[in-house]
C-alpha cells in the first residue's frame, strides 16, 4: 500500500485512490480556505468546515485512521489493507 501525505490546501480531504496510491490533504489544521473545498469526481471525503487532525495506527499489514474536528467529532476513518503478494 502506498499513502501520500499533502498539506498544503486549506482544508481534509481523501482521494479516491488513484493507481492504487491513497492520498490525503491535511492542510486544516490551521487556516481555513475561503470559499470551502471544490469537490471533484476523485473525492471521496472532503471537509472544510472546522480544523481538523488525524489519528493513525499501524498494526502489521492494516493502517487505521480517523480524522476529527477541533471539537473531537468524527469526520473521516477507515482500515487501508495492505494488498497480499
């Protein structure tokens, strides 16, 4: 499994995997964009409406995240399985 961490934008967002490459945009955890996020047909979770942090756990072939608002609500998570040889 290959992830790609960004941080850049001004806002979460998960893409769609793209060549079985996973990507993330975590760049909300300080400044929010104005305007909001421009969704496209990659995205598959997007949110810009509060800063945002993200939690991670490594356990053998499985990587578990969750990514919360500054208030602690869920906003995103999910399981990214290492693919079997």
């Amino acid at each position: 499994m290959n992830v790609v961490f960004a941080g850049h934008e001004h806002f979460y967002e998960r893409i769609k995997p793209q060549r079985d490459i996973y990507y993330f945009i975590l760049g909300s955890s300080a400044k929010l964009r104005e305007g909001g996020i421009a969704r496209s047909e990659i995205t598959e979770k997007g949110y810009a409406q509060n800063q945002t942090f993200m939690l991670m756990e490594i356990a053998g072939d499985q990587l578990n995240f969750q990514t919360l608002n500054r208030s602690g609500a869920l906003i995103d998570s999910g399981t990214l399985e290492r693919p079997k040889k």
